[in-house]
C-alpha cells in the first residue's frame, strides 16, 4: 500500500513551514529584523507562536496519518529501541539544561538545544524503519546538523556566543529535569502522545 498522498503532503508542508520558520534567524536575519521591527516584539512574539503552533499541527497531524502506511525502508531489531531509549537520556537533559543559564553541561554542549535535536532524531532513526518516520527524523536531523554549523559561524562572525558557566546548580537542575522527563516519557507520556510505547511495553 502507497502513503496516502495528502497526509505525505501534510507531513511535508509541516516540515517546511516549523523548520523554514525556525531558520529563519540563521538564512535571512536581516529580514528577521525588518519583521521584528514591524511587528514589534511583542507581535513578533504572536507571530511565531502561532505559526510554530499551527505549523506543529499540520506536521503531527500529516505524520500520524502517514505512519499508518506500513511502507518499511528498513526493520530495524529490537535492541536498537532499548539504544535508543538510552541516547534520549541525553537529549532530555539537554534539551532542559538549555532552559537554564549554563552549568557545565552546557557550557561544554555550547548550543544544547540543538544538539538534543540530533540526539533525538538519530536515535529514532535507529529504532524507526517505516517511510514517514525516515522522512520526519531524517528532515530533523539534517535541520540540526545545518543549524548547528550556521550558529557556529554566527559566533565567529562575533553574532553570537557561546554560554558562559555560571553555577553547578544548573546541571543538577538539568540532570533531575532531564532523567524526570525521560522517565515520564518512557512510562507512559510517549505510549499516551504517539500511541507507540519506547521499549514495546
């Protein structure tokens, strides 16, 4: 059986619209700016708020009918969930250790958000083998490895810069909030989100 093409379509255009937005800093940030400006910050605020929200919609939504097609690129053994599993304890506690001023995690990660984005799409690519879920995480993946090279250049270029530490307290905060948010994930929140248990409970 062939993806149904309107919910290929949808995944798609989710894709384009929540990572064309998000890279919008980094391929025109000059015309960020003149949006900004028009706007003003608070507007810009609204903005990209419902445009992350409306374009997370068409992407969830396109993804969860495509993932019913069983197109398989690959079948993945089963281990490879338990792997990745593992690896997601990374990403949660990078993806927290982002929301709080630097510790030495990520100090060390410079840009942790982004680096819990490969770590996630990586590691489901590994566990994952049908058609939507290749063209999801595959998109992720290449998205992060291009933003993290642009924020690089961003920071030569004197744009940006990399965080500084300020206190230990923060990685503990990241660890608890990042081992609490796999744990949520792994035992139940993940089967109640996506209808697919991590470790095939």
């Amino acid at each position: 059986m062939l993806i149904n093409g309107f919910s290929m379509t949808l995944l798609l255009i989710g894709l384009v619209l929540f990572i064309g937005f998000h890279s919008f800093r980094i391929v025109a940030p000059q015309q960020r700016l003149a949006v900004i400006e028009l706007f003003g910050t608070t507007g810009w605020r609204i903005v990209h708020s419902i445009v992350s929200i409306v374009a997370l919609v068409i992407l969830i939504s396109g993804f969860a009918i495509a993932r019913q097609d069983p197109t398989m690129l690959w079948y993945p053994p089963v281990w490879t969930r338990h792997l990745a599993a593992t690896l997601m304890i990374f990403a949660m506690v990078l993806a927290v250790a982002s929301a709080f001023p630097a510790g030495r995690i990520k100090e060390k990660a410079k840009f942790p958000l982004t680096a819990a984005v490969k770590i996630w799409a990586f590691s489901h690519l590994l566990a994952n083998g049908k058609l939507s879920s290749v063209v999801l995480f595959v998109a992720f993946l290449a998205w992060a490895v291009v933003l993290r090279i642009a924020l690089k250049r961003a920071v030569a270029r004197g744009e940006l810069s990399y965080p500084v530490f300020v206190s230990g307290k923060y990685d503990v905060l990241a660890i608890v909030g990042g081992l609490g948010l796999w744990a949520a994930l792994v035992f139940g929140l993940h089967t109640w989100l996506i209808g697919v248990s991590p470790l095939g409970f």
